[in-house]
C-alpha cells in the first residue's frame, strides 16, 4: 500500500484516443483504489481539433506547462484535414525533446488467445522489446527546400547522430537485455548504404557492447532484419535502432503480434528529471473515432507501462494479468481482434477480471 497520489497531466488528443483515454482511466482508478494509491489527472485538450481552430496544436499554449507533472499519459494525435507532420511537430516532438525523453520503449508480446497473421507461432515465439532513439537521428529539422515550383526543386533533409545521443540510448538497450532472461540485444543498422551515421552507429554499439560481457549481441541491416523479425520472431529480445528504423519496427512488431490496437508505447527520460510520456503505439484511427468500437488494450497496457515507470509495479503487473485473462477467454473481443465488442465491453470485461 503506497497511499499516493499521482499528478497526471492528460491529453486524450484526436480521434479514438478520445474514447481509450477514459476506458484507461476507468481501469488505472480501479486498479489504484485496490492498492493504495490514486491520481490527480489534469486534462489538456491539446489537439488538431484545437489547430483547426487556433492554428496551434496547443491553443498557443507552452509544452513547458506539463513539467510539473509525475507523467504525461497521451491518447492519439492526428486527423484528417491537419497534416501528419503538423500535428506530429507541433505537439508530440516538442515534448519528446523538451523534457529530454531520449527513449522510445515498445514491448511486443503475443498475449495469449490473440491471432497472429504467422502461421504455428505461439505466445512464447513473441516477446520482444524495441528499444528506439527517440530524440535525434533522421527525425531533425535541418534542412530545406530550394527552388520551389520549378524542374530543379530541391529538398535536402539532415540526419544529426551525437556521441552522447547514441551512447545514452544503447547504455538503456544493454541495461534492458541484462534485466530480461535472454539477454540477448539486437542493433538495427543500414552501414552498407548509409555511409556516415550508420557506421557511426556501429561502432558506438561495438564499444558499448564491451562494458556488457554477459550480453549477447548481434545487428541486421534493417531490410533483412524487418524480413526475419517476420519469419523468425523467436531470434529477437530486445531490439535497439535509432529515430526511423525504430519508429518502423515498431508498426511491424505489433503487426506480426496481431494487432497495433495490443501495442503500448512509453517516452521515457530514464534520468528522471523530467516527466515521461506514454502513449499507444496506434494512432488516432479516424476510421471508427466515434462509433465506441476502438479496442482500449493498447491505452491500458499504457497505463500499465505508467504504472511501472511510477514505481508500482504490483499494479502494472495487476493490469497485465487482467488483460491476459480476457484476451485468453475470447470474449469478448473488439473488432480489430475478430470480435464485436464496445470499447465498454472491453473495458468492463478487463477491470472484472481484476478481481
């Protein structure tokens, strides 16, 4: 028992994170008053449907204000009429870089009774973690475009690669490996066409590798790594690769693990001097946004990623469980597993199984 309150600063976004914020919530409330501890939550509204009316994702707000905060839990951001990059540079980034959260952390599991597309694999084939960098890399600002308009436009986009960049987020990978029974991590790397910071790449994961003797490591040039993470998902533990390589892997681990409406997803700054952010791996899915049929797994395995983050384990371990249980029953189910349930059917059938 902890008897603490967590101040959470909530921004559900767009779309179905709308819809998965408040199931999530529904479920962390529940799961806090069995152990000991609740929330404050303040909720933002922080979205494209504020820039559509304000030309701002923020409402002209500063990001600054959520630095107060134990943790940010986010919902979706993105629709329709608002450019992807607008929405994704205006809101998401900005948080990323300003409070420091250099890891993206993405857990793959096949949880059991889920379908994958992979023909004979069962849960024990899929369990992997992918380690992505989450604040530099391919994913900069610098660059421009030349001679708009004309036979000779030119766009020039550069990649920015650090020392310390790239060091932080393999010392998280290789921590991340000794602490999983494999042991075993995997670098994502292109150093055969991408001549400098790939390379670049290699070489700190090389130096890096040395301190951690008990790991064992290999790397995969991302085409055939993306090619056997589909035909041998069982090879993989944790998987560390920068901005791009990680953001793509992180579509395609889900994908193979059923379903990206399973996937959760966290921003971390593992020094802890500024608050985390975590946020599902799916998007705003403006698909089915308002019709009450979006799966909330992905946002309350976020939660449970929040939980653990906060230091109660017990209840991230809680929520697991909960989820296990009725993914493994087979009822219900949303209809990105085969099923047509409500997202009220799936959040009340997951906060029963919590016994």
């Amino acid at each position: 028992m902890t008897d603490t309150t967590y101040r959470i600063a909530v921004i559900p976004g767009d779309g179905i994170g709308k819809e998965v914020v408040p199931a999530a919530r529904t479920l962390l409330a529940a799961v806090g008053e069995r152990l000991g501890f609740g929330f404050d939550w303040t909720e933002f509204d922080w979205s494209c449907e504020l820039y559509a009316r304000t030309g701002s994702m923020t409402g002209g707000r500063s990001v600054a204000e959520l630095a107060g905060f134990d943790a940010v839990f986010l919902g979706a951001v993105g629709y329709p009429g608002v450019p992807d990059h607008v929405s994704l540079w205006g809101l998401l980034i900005p948080i990323r870089r300003q409070f420091r959260q250099y890891v993206n952390l993405r857990p793959v599991r096949l949880w059991p009774g889920v379908r994958t597309p992979l023909a004979d694999r069962r849960p024990s084939d899929i369990d992997f973690v992918i380690v992505r960098e989450n604040n530099e890399g391919e994913y900069s600002e610098i660059g421009g475009r030349l001679y708009a308009g004309t036979p000779g436009e030119l766009a020039v986009q550069q990649s920015v690669f650090t020392r310390e960049g790239v060091d932080r987020v393999l010392r998280y990978a290789f921590e991340r490996a000794l602490a999983r029974p494999e042991r075993h991590l995997t670098s994502a790397t292109k150093s055969n066409g991408i001549i400098h910071t790939m390379p670049f790449w290699d070489e700190r994961f090389e130096a890096m590798a040395a301190a951690y003797p008990d790991v064992r490591t290999d790397q995969y040039h991302i085409d055939i790594l993306s090619a056997h993470l589909v035909q041998h998902p069982d090879w993989f533990d944790v998987i560390v690769a920068s901005n791009l390589f990680g953001d793509i892997l992180s579509d395609l681990g889900p994908a193979v693990a059923g379903s990206i409406g399973l996937a959760p997803g966290a921003n971390l700054n593992p020094d802890r001097t500024h608050p985390s952010m975590f946020e599902p791996v799916h998007g705003s899915a403006p698909d089915i946004a308002g019709k009450g049929v979006a799966n909330p797994v992905a946002q309350m395995l976020t939660g449970a990623m929040m939980l653990e983050h906060l230091g109660e384990a017990q209840g991230a371990a809680a929520i697991e469980a909960a989820v296990e249980q009725v993914l493994a029953a087979g009822d219900p189910r949303t209809g990105d597993l085969g099923g047509a349930a409500a997202t009220a059917d799936m959040t009340a059938a997951i906060v029963a199984a919590l016994g």
